[in-house]
C-alpha cells in the first residue's frame, strides 16, 4: 500500500469524526510518513509502524473519542449553559428597568434586591472587560476607554431574582467593569464576546464563564459548579475548591494550579497545563495539544491525539490512564505499591530501574500494587522514572 493509499483510507474512515479532528490526524500522519522518508524508510514500513487503519481507529476508541462524539463538557454543563441562555432572553424581553447609567465614568452603590441572589454579566453587545471580586456591598465601576461619538453604555436591570448588567455601544468602542458582590450572591454567570473576564475571591454554588476570544481567570474561588469556556482565548485556575469543574478551550491553552475537585478538561489545539491538583478524579483531553500534569487526584485520565503527556503522580493513587495515538509519554512516579502496563507499536520503551517487567508483544508490565498505571501510544516512546 502506498502513502497516498493509506491516507485516503484513513481519511474516509474517520468521515464521521469533527472535521478538526480528522484533519489534525491527518497531518501528524503526513508528517510521520516525511520523517520516515528522511531516514530512507519505505511506504510499507512507515506503514507497518504507523498500524492499520482499524488499530488507528481502535486506538482513537481507547481515548473516548466516537465518531458522533459529546462535545466533551458533560451534560451538566449543557444544562448550566442552556440557563444561562435562557437568563440572558428572560432578562432581556419585557424587564423592568431597574437603574440605568450613562456616565462615562461610574463609581456606585447600589442596595441588593430582596431575594437576589444571581448574577449575569453581559458584554456580548460592547467588548467589556469584566472583573468580578468579593465585597461587604453590591459595588461597581464602569470605565470609557476609547472616545466615540456615541458612548457605550452599562444598563443594570432586574428580572426575578437575576440582576443583570448589560454593556452596550457602537461598533469600536471599548469599556470594563469592576463588580463587587456581597455574599448573598450565589450563582455569577458572565458572557463575554472579545473582552478579558478575571474573578477572584468569591464563594459560590454556580459558576458559569463564556468567552470567545477573551481570557478567562480566576482565583481564590470556592464554589460548588465551575464552567469555564472559551473559543480562542486562555483559561487560568488558582487555587480553587469546588465540588467539580469543566474546562474547555478550542485554541486557547488552560493552565491550573492548586485546584481541589473533580476536574475535567477538554482542548482542541491548546496544551493543558495542570499542576498542584488533588481530588477525586481528572480527566484531561487535547486533541493536538499538550500535556503536563502533577499532582495527586486519586483517578487520572490524561488523553491526547497528537501531543505529548508529560504526567507526575504524587501520593498513592487508585489508578492512572495516559494515552496518546502518535505522541510520546513520560511518567515520573514512585514504582512502589504500582502495577505499570505500558504499551507502543514502534516507540522505545523504558522503565524504572531496578524494576523487573515482562514483555509479550508490544506490551511491557511490571510492578507488583494497588496502584495501576496504563501508558499506551502508537508511535511514541514510553519513559517511566
């Protein structure tokens, strides 16, 4: 079979899948095909290192990925983000105003309804950096920072229990908003188009921030549901505790640090940078981007297409699952008390030393313990230390 064969079979059987995706594939195996022919390799033995295409096709299966996939964030988040649609077109339609500001510069207080205890912030009609942050009163400044004809506007209105601030201007003109919430306030959703959105220092049972092209973070946030996504834009997290939280960026890399929960992250082309995390589980999935993981989540499920898995595990851990189709994996881990399974096609493969291991095919197993470790790429190599 030749190169341009095995493409367009590979190509046609990943139809189904985002088209994304299947173009990221693609071209990682275009690139492996230019290496191969560097070092004076043949179409059929490039081939017979790169698998078939049904051990490709299985080996995109074992990394959760379908051909008619969820798009990754989880039904909770559909739901939270369905309400916060529904939030912006109830509080939008038929609202009583509530107080209306057309300075350039404000610097109020304002008495928080009876029974108010949500939040939205909307900049998708003004880029509007937004800053949210803890305050013993409902608190907010409103900034002009590009001169117009006619000046953007913060239009604050009440619809049940949700106080909605709203920016509003001609094409070009640029604004922020500094917000401070008391602690009554107990669910903040912000929806931004081009603008930077940074929360910080509250308590909270929901969380909800939808950027497209603007950065997302925050810091020093307790909540019980955090839902983070962007287009185009970074995700940041520090020193965050929650029951769980969803994070998914297209393009943009998410960087966390210091996070307590149930964590689950999904990237396109971004690298996923996780660090000083602990909890109950985390799964982490890039489709071409990279991954760096520490930290001692009980359950760990690192998966990437194209990227590489740098992952180090500290404390005793139930179980670790790292899986890349075509990049290479290093695991630094204490090997006592683990049970290590790793396995590639045409990568090396090295353990610890002083660990004794079996090999039969292309798997390695060692390690005599409660703790299991699976590590599987196609074409990459396999370090454990």
């Amino acid at each position: 079979m030749t190169k341009a064969e095995y493409l367009n079979r590979l190509n046609n059987a990943l139809a189904d899948y985002p088209s994304e995706y299947r173009e990221d594939i693609i071209s990682t195996f275009q690139r492996h095909f230019e290496e191969g022919y560097l070092d004076n390799y043949t179409d059929e033995e490039i081939i017979a290192e790169l698998g078939t295409v049904e051990e490709v096709l299985q080996g995109i299966s074992e990394m959760g990925i379908s051909p008619k996939p969820k798009n990754g964030l989880g039904d909770n988040l559909n739901s939270l983000l369905d309400t916060f649609a529904s939030s912006l077109k109830e509080s939008f339609s038929n609202i009583s105003s509530f107080k209306d500001i057309k300075e350039q510069l404000a610097d109020e207080y304002l008495e928080l309804p009876e029974g108010c205890n949500h939040i939205l912030v909307d900049c998708s009609s003004l880029s509007m950096d937004v800053k949210v942050y803890s305050s013993d009163h409902l608190e907010y400044q409103f900034f002009n920072h590009r001169s117009t004809s006619e000046q953007p506007q913060l239009n604050i209105s009440l619809k049940d229990d949700i106080l909605v601030f709203r920016g509003s201007g001609p094409l070009g003109s640029l604004a922020s908003l500094e917000l401070g919430i008391p602690a009554e306030i107990r669910k903040l959703f912000v929806n931004s188009v081009g603008s930077d959105v940074e929360i910080c220092q509250l308590d909270l049972e929901n969380l909800v921030v939808h950027s497209a092209s603007g950065d997302i973070e925050i810091e020093n946030i307790e909540a019980g549901t955090i839902v983070l996504r962007s287009t185009s834009g970074d995700i940041g997290a520090s020193n965050i505790r929650c029951e769980s939280i969803e994070a998914s960026a297209t393009s943009g890399d998410i960087r966390f640090k210091n996070a307590d929960g149930e964590i689950n992250i999904n990237t396109v082309s971004g690298d996923a940078k996780i660090y000083d995390v602990k909890g109950s589980c985390i799964s982490i999935i890039a489709i071409s981007g990279d991954i760096d993981y520490q930290g001692s989540c009980q359950q760990i499920n690192a998966k990437t297409n194209s990227g590489d898995i740098e992952m180090e595990i500290r404390d005793r851990i139930h179980s670790a699952n790292a899986v890349s189709l075509s990049g290479d994996i290093e695991i630094r881990v204490d090997p006592e008390g683990c049970m290590i399974e790793a396995a590639t096609r045409s990568g090396d493969v090295s353990f610890p030393r002083g660990m004794d291991y079996s090999v039969s095919g292309h798997t390695y197993r060692g390690g005599n313990g409660s703790s299991i470790i699976t590590v599987k790429t196609n074409s990459g190599d396999i370090e454990i230390n």
